[in-house]
C-alpha cells in the first residue's frame, strides 16, 4: 500500500515520512499513529526527567559558585582595615587633647590595627611610664571594649596597637590590646 501525498497527489512508499515529490509531510497510516501515540508518554517522561535534571544541576551549580563566590571574593578584615585606616587617615592628624595628637592610623598584617600618637611638648625623658600606664591603659583597654565604633574590631578579634611619640619622634611606649583582653 502506498501513501497519497495531500499537498501534490504523488504515490510516495508506506514507510515514508515526506513526499519525494514535493518535500511534504505525509498523513500518518494508522499503524504509524499506534506507534507515535505509545511512544509519546515515554517521551515526555525522559524529556521531563532530563528538563528537572537539568534544572537542579543549574541551581545546585549557582548555589555553589554563590558560595564559593562569597569566600573567594569576600574583603578579608586586613583589606577591610586596611580601608579604614585610609578612610581614617582622612581626618588625621587629630588633635585628642593639649598633649596628644593622633598622628596616622595603620593596618599591620595579621588582622592588628595601629594607632599612632605624638605626645605635644613632651620629651622621652620626661614620661613616668608607670604614671602613664596606671591612667592611660584602662581607659584605652575600656575604649576597646565598650565605643560602638570598635564594633568591627571586636567582631573580627583584631588586635589594636597604640603607639605614643614624643615631640622628637622617639618611642616612648605602646599599649597593645589584645583580642582575649577585650572579650
């Protein structure tokens, strides 16, 4: 048996699916009908199959690179200080009282903090650095505990130096805090 083709009329054979004729789709024969009916639902289901595979692949894909993303490209806290000491360093020098000046702030590797102090009018040889240990360190160890704008640093465990200069840019002392001095 042969299949008319509708489009030009031309006798094409049983098993073909256009017209050698004119390139035409034929009508199906009812035997071909059964066929491409029974087959149809087991189509779909492995389209489907691969279409939910395909789609979890991509998010669990998005969801790992987020992630990954985060981590890799995250500020670590020596580049977030690292700002904030030039962010700072915008308003230094800074005078705190008659005989201090906040000179810089400085990011040191290691997730520490520096800040630089110059002591006005006062020489290495004049400071009792008992004296300035007894009032100075625990208001500078309370500073650290408590100022809203020490968030950051206590969030991160950041060690926070205080270096102090005398007039002539010689060291006369540092006070360094300590994350566990400060929890």
């Amino acid at each position: 048996m042969e299949i008319t083709c509708t489009n030009c009329q031309a006798e094409n054979s049983r098993e073909s699916k256009y017209c050698a004729s004119c390139g035409y789709q034929l009508p199906l024969l009812a035997s071909q009908e059964e066929i491409k009916v029974a087959t149809a639902p087991q189509e779909l289901k492995s389209k489907r199959k691969l279409n939910l595979k395909t789609v979890g692949g991509f998010v669990l894909g998005f969801v790992v690179m987020y992630f990954v993303g985060q981590q890799l490209f995250k500020p670590s806290i020596d580049t977030k200080l690292a700002e904030f000491a030039d962010e700072f360093n915008k308003t230094c020098p800074m005078t705190i009282d008659q005989y201090t000046t906040l000179k810089n702030v400085v990011a040191l590797p290691d997730k520490t903090i520096q800040y630089n102090y110059i002591l006005i009018g006062i020489n290495k040889s004049e400071v009792k650095l008992d004296t300035v240990k007894k009032y100075l360190f625990p208001g500078v160890l309370q500073n650290a505990k408590t100022n809203p704008g020490m968030k950051l640093f206590r969030e991160n465990k950041v060690t926070i130096n205080y270096y102090y200069s005398d007039q002539n840019g010689e060291s006369v002392t540092q006070y360094v805090v300590k994350p566990e001095m400060y929890e």
